[in-house]
C-alpha cells in the first residue's frame, strides 16, 4: 500500500475521480484488494484454518445454469471422435459470467464517467491489441489464497423462523451482517474474502426446465447486500480482499438505492473481485458441522490475456 489506508470520508482520494473510488492506493494495481493476500497471511491463515483437512469445492459445473441469466449464452460442448483411432477431444463454448465465477476489473465501470478500476477506458481494452489491463489474468501469478469467512444468511433467517424467499429480492443491512457474524462468534480482518450464501443457488437447482426458463426470461430478484452508505462504509472499514455469493449479482438486485450500486465502486473503485453463482451448499453443511465459519481458501482463475471474468476453480479446506 502507497500510504496508510485513508478513512471513507477521504475517498475519493483525488477530486478529479469518480465517488469514494481509491485509485492510486495500491503498489500493485492488478491485484487491487487481493494484494492483502501476502505470503504471511496465507501461511498464517494455513497455520490457523487448516485443522481437519476437509475440502469443499466452490464451484458450479459449467453447465449448471440454462438458459444464462441476462441473455448470456450458455455452456456449449461439442465432442470430436478422432476415428479411425479411439480418441476424442471436445471443444466447450461458454460466457464465463454464465456459471461460478470471478468479475474482473474490466467487467463493470463508473457509467455515468465511463472509467474502470484506475481510470481505465474501453479504448485501453479495445483499442490496444491484446490488452490485459485490467483483467483477471493480472491475478494469476500467484492466484487466490486466503481466509474466508461464510455469512450464512439462510442458516440464520431458518433457525429465527423468519418469512424468506430466496428466489426474491431481499437486501441485507449491516445489522443483519453483525448479528450473523455475532452469532457465528466470526470477527473479520483485513484481507479476508467474505461469502454471502443466500440459498437462492439452491432453490434455483431445485427447479425444473420450465422454472429455470421462467425465472431466467422474468425480471432479475435476487437476494444481496443492500446498497446503502453504511453498507459501503462498513465493506471500507472492513477492507475485504474479494467478495463473493451464490447470487447472480452479489447485490441486491432491483438495488435499494441506485446512488449506492456496489458493482461500479467495489470492482472499478476499490479493486475488489466480486464473486457469483458460487456454490456454498457443501461449505454451509461443513461449517455448521464443525461449528466454525473460517477456513482456508484457494482459487485459480484462468490464465488468458485481458479476462473479463473467470471460473473461480475455487476449494475450501478446513
């Protein structure tokens, strides 16, 4: 970091950029937040988490969500038979936003100033011949690891009785964030990445050909963190490294309040990766189990020039 981290009330850092964005704050710039995730930390967090040995995967199949959400295209596979000889090969097509995934910082910009993480435009994307300014392939040197911690929303709302549909919208407040972490005797630091489970991933797998056709084609409701000041207040104070949800959007989706969107402050402000679709079933099954919502995490995003998004091909050991 190039200065002692400024309060939120100093963001934006220069007058000229766009609201509480903090370009400039990083001496790694592709890594944005994920520079919190030093050699000390990983082996510190491997030392603390690592006790059982169990693994959990994080990611959906490729295949997993048709139609896409949002009129992506879905996954596609083609088999090739190399006859005469016994051989195949196959080639899969797929927009890497329609399964479990990692948003790059070239993925959603400030709309109303036209700029990504640290000024960037789409004539540096696509004006430059093989750009990767940017991308998610900036974060592949040494990929992913670190402390996650599990915010298990569905968990908490079942055992209060509380009326919640996980296939609606449905905001999350702070409030609700620290009486979980509270409960769950979870204390986040620095450099941790955050994983919202909501239950809609789960609710969307149990639903046939028709209902996934139905609510893909509907107007998107999605469970999330609300948008809100004391919502990105809190996300600053608490200096997350990536953030990530079993939604298609991480955040409240029709948002609260529009002046609020994280999408453009968290990706192309801060340089926080935002994860969705990712499966958390098995990790909330675990977790539960062994009474601790911490563990140690590894993602590896693929490595091809200027990424917009990638598979997380994230695991969970604990």
């Amino acid at each position: 970091m190039r200065r002692a981290l400024p309060s939120f009330e100093e963001l934006p850092l220069n007058e000229s950029d766009p609201p509480f964005s903090a370009w400039g704050l990083w001496d790694n710039p592709a890594l944005g937040t994920l520079n919190y995730l030093t050699d000390a930390v990983v082996l510190r967090t491997i030392k603390e988490e690592v006790v059982t040995g169990e693994r959990v995967t994080l990611d959906l199949p490729l295949d997993a969500v048709k139609p896409g959400f949002l009129g992506r295209i879905a996954f596609e596979q083609k088999l090739i038979n190399k006859a005469p000889r016994l051989v195949n090969d196959d080639i899969i097509t797929f927009n890497t936003q329609t399964s479990s995934q990692w948003d790059s910082f070239r993925h959603f910009a400030y709309q109303e100033e036209g700029k990504f993480y640290n000024g960037v435009t789409q004539d540096d994307i696509y004006g430059v011949p093989n750009s990767k300014v940017n991308g998610s392939d900036g974060w592949t040197e040494k990929s992913i690891a670190g402390r996650g911690i599990l915010l298990d929303l569905e968990s908490w709302l079942a055992e209060a009785n509380a009326e919640y549909r996980a296939l609606s919208s449905y905001p999350i407040t702070v409030d609700t964030i620290k009486a979980i972490f509270e409960k769950r005797k979870v204390q986040p630091r620095p450099g941790d990445i955050l994983f919202i489970r909501t239950g809609y991933l789960a609710k969307y797998q149990g639903l046939d050909v028709r209902g996934k056709e139905n609510l893909a084609g509907g107007k998107p409701e999605w469970p999330g963190l609300g948008q809100s000041e004391e919502m990105l207040r809190w996300l600053w104070g608490n200096q997350f490294s990536a953030i990530a949800s079993d939604t298609p959007a991480m955040e409240c989706v029709p948002p609260v309040d529009t002046a609020w969107t994280l999408h453009p402050i968290l990706l192309s402000g801060w340089g926080t990766p935002i994860g969705e679709l990712f499966d958390l079933e098995a990790l909330a099954k675990v977790c539960k189990t062994n009474q601790r919502w911490s563990f140690f995490v590894t993602s590896a995003p693929l490595k091809y020039n200027g990424s917009v998004a990638s598979p997380p091909n994230a695991i969970a050991i604990l």
